[in-house]
C-alpha cells in the first residue's frame, strides 16, 4: 500500500495569450495560431530558437527583447483573413514573406514533426 502523498504531483495548464514573453517565461510547450489553426507546436525554447514556421519567425521578429540592443521590430504587410469562409490551403500565405521563395501556398494545412516534438505546418516544413 503506497501513501498517495508520496507520488510527485505534476500539474499541467493551458495558458493563452498574445504575450510572446509570458509564453517564453511560463511554459514549457507552446502552439503558435494563425486564423483559428496551429501553425506550430513544440517545447518552447526550441520553437524560440528554431522557428520554422514563417508566421511564427514573423511574430518573434515583432516582439520587443528586454535585453541587448534596440531594434526595429517587424510588422506584417496585408489583413489577416475572413473567417467566415473556408480557407483553401495556407492562411498565412497571402501575408507570408516567403510566399515566392519557401512557402507552399497550395498545400492544405497539417502538422508535420520537424524535430522532437516540434511539428510545423507543411506549407513551411517543405523546404526548410
């Protein structure tokens, strides 16, 4: 018989933000959105040092750093999309900085392992 106070606790907890620093200081995985879907997912300080997805660079390039330097921080050109209609293939293609280059705008979304436990949209996993 095992006393059941002698079993380490773990807790677990959804947090959602906007706040990319909260994210980095409070979790240990994150999931990156864009228009409703996950773009990307995984321990988050691998998505912070490798992030695959354009949006997700897009949105760490926007993010203001306590530390080092000032920079100019990035924005994004264009609208994010209507929701009300169903969106073929990639969401974040028409805003996308790499959409002529590395992007695969036609590809519907779905998530592909791009390391351990990191998964990427494939629109983007697709010639990293």
């Amino acid at each position: 018989h095992r006393d059941l106070h002698s079993f380490p606790t773990r807790r677990s907890s959804d947090l959602i933000s906007h706040d990319i620093a909260v994210i980095a200081e409070m979790t240990d995985k994150m999931a990156v959105m864009y228009a409703g879907s996950i773009v990307e997912k995984g321990p988050t300080s691998e998505i912070f040092a490798n992030p695959q997805h354009s949006y997700t660079k897009s949105l760490l390039a926007s993010t203001p750093s306590v530390v080092g330097d000032k920079v100019k921080l990035n924005s994004l050109e264009g609208e994010p999309p209507s929701l009300i209609d169903q969106i073929e293939g990639c969401s974040f293609a028409p805003r996308c900085p790499n959409r002529n280059t590395t992007c695969h705008p036609e590809l519907d979304m779905e998530l592909v392992e791009v390391g351990p436990d990191h998964f990427v949209d494939i629109c983007s996993a697709s010639r990293n």
